[in-house]
C-alpha cells in the first residue's frame, strides 16, 4: 500500500483528473469557433490557433483586432496575454524537473489554467509527474481543439451571447476557486493575499468596469501580497 502511495500518477491519471474540467473546455471552444467563423478564418487557421496559442482570452482578443493591427502588435499582445503560463508552468517545475527534457517542453507547452489547476489538485492527493502534467494538458488541447472545430462547424446554430448567456464566462475563476479549499485548508495564512486579491479586482472593476482588467490587478495583487507576507514570515 505505501508503495502505491509513493508511486508518481501518471498519463492515464492524468487523463481522468481532467475530466471535470473538459466540461468547460469545449463551451469556451465552441464560443471561439463561433467568433472564428463570424471572423472568416479558415478552418485552417483556427486548428493553429487553437494548437499554438491555446486560450481562450488571447484567440479572442486576436479575433477582436485580426483586421486593424500589425501582426506585430497581435503577436506581442498574445504574449502578454499568455504570459501567465510562464508562472504556471514554473509552479509545476518540482514535478517536471526529473523528466527528460522532450516531456517537459511538450508538457509545459500545453500547459493552462484548467490544466494548472487540476495537477495542483491531484497533487494534494498524491505524487505526480511530468507524465501526469503531460496527459492531462494532452485531453484538455484535445478537447479545446475539439470544441474549437464544432463552433466553427455550426457557427450557425450557436452564437457567442447564447453560450454567454449561461454565464459561461464564470466558469474559468469557478475552476480556479477549486484550489482555494486545498491550499486554505493546509495553509490558513493564504486566505489574506487570496483576499487582497480579490477586493482589489472588485474595486478595479467597479471603477473602470473591465473585467479583464480587474483579473489582471487582481492577480498582481494577491502576487505582491504573497511575496510581502512570505518575507515578513521568514524575518
């Protein structure tokens, strides 16, 4: 039985631990094939957007400015946007540094915030690796490019304010709000950057009424407080 306990999980568990999140994965997929289309890109392009970009708020912001920006500024715009799986994909380094170089460059590469959450889930329950991290970012492009495809393909019958108008939107903070009971429950002193975060975020978005914006203050945020409690713990 220990020796079970201490065995890594690995790529079939990482398949089932997405599962919960796919769900969610193939409506956002089915919101952007709907704009793609609306946009007239091609299949084509669409399959390569979802494979390399891989989210959700950076195609669609690529979508919004595809005909009045410089290729440019579209690339340094999903940059930034993405800039946040660099974070990620170094929380999840301790799992990924004893694999070969070729898993954690593939695994890293399709790393997101559904995938980020569910290893960090499964790590709480037990070790995981490089081959966990792969195949549950392996079903999650799956199924985003899946959901992808079926919103270009019935663009007709599904519209954007439809998909919204159950509050879809919701669901990427939904899903990050799973780690909160986990993290809280082993580490109470993290309640105080987590709330930090969120009461700038509300103020942000009550003042400016940006949502995207507030996310993004809000992240920072609950970073900066993170890393001034830390410090003032240590001392």
């Amino acid at each position: 039985m220990e020796k079970s306990l201490s065995t890594p999980m690995g790529i079939s568990h990482g398949w089932i631990a997405a599962l919960p999140f796919i769900p969610k994965v193939l409506v956002f997929g089915l919101i952007v094939g709907v704009a793609s289309k609306n946009a007239d890109w091609s299949l084509g392009e669409l399959v390569f957007a979802a494979l390399s970009i891989n989210a959700a708020t950076a195609q669609l912001a690529a979508l919004e400015f595809n005909n009045s920006a410089h290729i440019g500024a579209l690339i340094a715009l999903t940059i930034g946007l993405n800039a946040k799986h660099l974070i990620f994909t170094a929380s999840l380094w301790p799992y990924l540094k004893n694999s070969s170089k070729w898993r954690v460059w593939l695994a890293a590469a399709m790393v997101t915030d559904s995938s980020w959450t569910a290893c960090h889930i499964a790590a709480q329950r037990g070790p995981i690796n490089a081959n966990f991290v792969l195949g549950n970012s392996s079903a999650l492009t799956l199924a985003w490019t899946a959901g992808c495809i079926a919103g270009f393909q019935f663009g007709a019958i599904f519209t954007q304010q439809m998909l919204y108008r159950f509050g879809m939107d919701a669901l990427v903070p939904l899903s990050m709000a799973l780690l909160l009971p986990i993290g809280l429950r082993k580490s109470p002193h993290r309640l105080a950057p987590v709330g930090i975060g969120a009461v700038v975020g509300l103020i942000c978005w009550w003042r400016t009424d940006q949502q995207a914006a507030a996310v993004l203050v809000a992240g920072l945020a609950g970073m900066a407080s993170t890393l001034w409690i830390n410090r003032r713990r240590r001392t």
